[in-house]
C-alpha cells in the first residue's frame, strides 16, 4: 500500500473547508468520498490514509458556497446553475 500524496499548493479552499467541517486534518491524507453524503442522515464516507472505510456524521448541512473561493467557482464548468438562474 502507498500512501496518497499531499501537496499544499495544490489543495483547493473547498477540500480545506470540507476537511474542517468532517473534523479531518486539513492537510491529512483521507479520501473523502463527496458522492456518498447522505443527506437524510447527515453521514459521509471517507477512507482514511490506511485505507479504512469510515462513516462521519456532519450537523446540518454539509455543502455550502461559502466553501469555495471565488477563483474556484469562476474557474469550474458548471452549466446547470446558469440554467436555472436564467
């Protein structure tokens, strides 16, 4: 097994935020598996550095615009937003 690299010039303000939120090391090296929030019941999986599964419970909402930077929100290709903004 290898660990993931990390690297601090590369980390986005999203992923620092979010690790904050989870109660994980911002610069840790856990892959959190943003797809599995389960919103009804506030849960998230992540594997940590050895590669264990593990389930966090988050109070309220996790995802919020504030998590990103503005450079990061101007630089995705996100289409769906403009479409119900319009």
């Amino acid at each position: 097994m290898y660990y993931r690299k990390y690297s601090e010039t590369l980390q986005f303000r999203f992923d620092k935020s979010l690790r904050q939120k989870l109660g994980l090391d911002e610069q840790g090296l856990d892959y959190i598996l943003v797809d599995s929030y389960d919103m009804d019941n506030n849960t998230i999986k992540y594997y940590d550095k050895d590669g264990v599964l593990h389930t966090a419970n988050v109070d309220g909402d996790l995802y919020s615009i504030d998590m990103f930077s503005a450079d990061e929100l101007l630089k995705m290709e996100i289409t769906q937003p403009l479409i119900y903004g319009l």
